[in-house]
C-alpha cells in the first residue's frame, strides 16, 4: 500500500520510498495512458508515445495513472505523462511522487492542477529533458 503525508515523505508498506536516479531520458523507462476516446481525440497521445519511444529505453503502458505515479515514487518508473486524466486518477499520486522527491507539473513545466487535464511525473532528473519532448509539436 503506498502512502504519503504532506512533508513527512511517501511510503511503500510502511517502507519510506524515493524516485529513482536515473540519470537522463535515454536510460529511463517511461509509462504513459491512453484516453477511452482516443479515436475523437485530436490530442490522444500517439505522438507523444513514438517521441518518448526514441528518446527512452522503454514506454510501459501499465493502465492504472494512479499506480503509475505510485510506480515513479518508488523508483519502478523514471517517468509518466498522460492526457484526459481527471481528480481522482491523479490526486493520491501527485501527492505520492511529490513526497517521495519527484516532480508533477504541467506538459511544459508549469504548476500541476488536478483539474488540469495532463500531467507529467518524473524522478526531476529527467523532468526538463520529457518537458521538451511535450511541447515540440506544439
């Protein structure tokens, strides 16, 4: 079960937990989602997804967004992006990764909202390097 508390850290079964310490985008392994509505979507992802396949080791696509944050607070995952998230896919999460040492924001790297409708989560080490994959084909 993971756990966090606002500045007392993030934990894994009682375990405190950190992200992990991968240096740079070309070693990490990502994860990401897919919208139900990929097939209306203008925006849905695919482009992002054959970007971070180049320029990672690896993309995952687990299905859980709120267990994929919890897999970048413990260091399984270098990093996650997503679209058409809402509240209570990311809220836990956010706060989770936060705790744990990592970095939630925005595509470009402004302030993360969970009323936002993307979001990026990373060990912080990565976060500037998928911040420009993002917002290339913009």
């Amino acid at each position: 079960m993971f756990t966090a508390e606002i500045n007392r850290g993030a934990r894994l079964n009682g375990k405190s937990i950190r992200v992990s310490h991968t240096p740079d985008l070309k070693r990490s392994l990502l994860a990401t989602g897919f919208s139900y509505n990929i097939k209306e979507l203008k925006d849905n992802n695919i482009a992002h997804f054959e970007d971070f396949l180049f320029a990672s080791q690896a993309v995952r696509r687990p299905g859980s967004a709120s267990l994929d944050l919890c897999y970048v607070a413990c260091g399984r995952l270098d990093g996650f992006w997503e679209l058409e998230l809402n509240p209570w896919d990311t809220a836990a999460g956010w706060l989770i990764v936060k705790e744990a040492g990592g970095e939630v924001t925005t595509f470009n790297g402004g302030r993360y909202s969970h009323y936002l409708k993307e979001i990026l989560a990373s060990n912080g080490k990565i976060h500037k390097e998928m911040c420009r994959i993002l917002t290339a084909r913009k």
